[in-house]
C-alpha cells in the first residue's frame, strides 16, 4: 500500500510493517523459512517486494526497514526497475477468462496501461 501512496491506516491496518522485527516476513530481508512457505510459496515474493520498497523509497516512506532496503537492494531494484514493473503491472496470460469477458477486460486493461496513464503506476 504505502509503495502507491496509500496509508495503511486508511484501511484498517495499524501495525508498522517496516520495523525490524518485521524483517522475517520479507523474503527479501532473507526471512524465516517457516514464512518464506506461505508467503513466498511461488519465489516472486522477493521480487514483488524488491519493487514494492523501491516504489515506497521514491515516494520518501520512512522506515527501519526502508533503511535496510537502501543498503542492500536499492541498486539491484534502480538496475531491474523497468523489468520489474513490466512484469507486475503488465498484462499477462488470460487462460481462465472466457472470451466474452476477456474482450472488454483487455481493453480496459490496455487504456489504463497506456503511456498516458503509465506515469502514475
């Protein structure tokens, strides 16, 4: 949420996730393995994560996590940026819509990934 400028709290959520005893939880801080199991199941949690705390870097959110985050993986997340976010907010398969709802869907997908739009993603 805070990586697209969306305050927690707004939403019901009050616990401050960039502490450091939060580090566990991220597969990207090195985690527990008892986590990295149900929450990085499908190793892209690291990746997802890399871009989210950049993201959340630029838009200035504070932190001792963010800390961390700008020691160890700020160059790895500035170098792959544009990959990254390709990849997590691009269109991808559509193999379990129907054709009648894939049509439009995709449409409006395309408009609102349009280079006009793109800047505020």
């Amino acid at each position: 949420m805070l990586a697209l400028g969306i305050n927690p709290e707004t939403v019901g959520f009050t616990e401050n996730m960039l502490g450091l005893k939060k580090a566990d939880l991220f597969s990207l801080f090195g985690g527990n393995d008892e986590f990295k199991g149900i929450y990085d199941e499908s190793g892209l949690g690291k990746n997802e994560q890399l871009l989210a705390f950049l993201m959340a870097y630029q838009k200035g959110i504070k932190g001792p996590l963010m800390k961390e985050f700008i020691k160890k993986n700020l160059l790895e997340a500035k170098t792959r940026e544009k990959e990254l976010r390709e990849k997590f907010f691009g269109i991808h398969t559509t193999k379990t819509l129907t054709y009648e709802i894939k049509t439009p869907l995709l449409k409006i997908f395309r408009e609102e990934l349009s280079s006009e739009n793109h800047g505020s993603l």
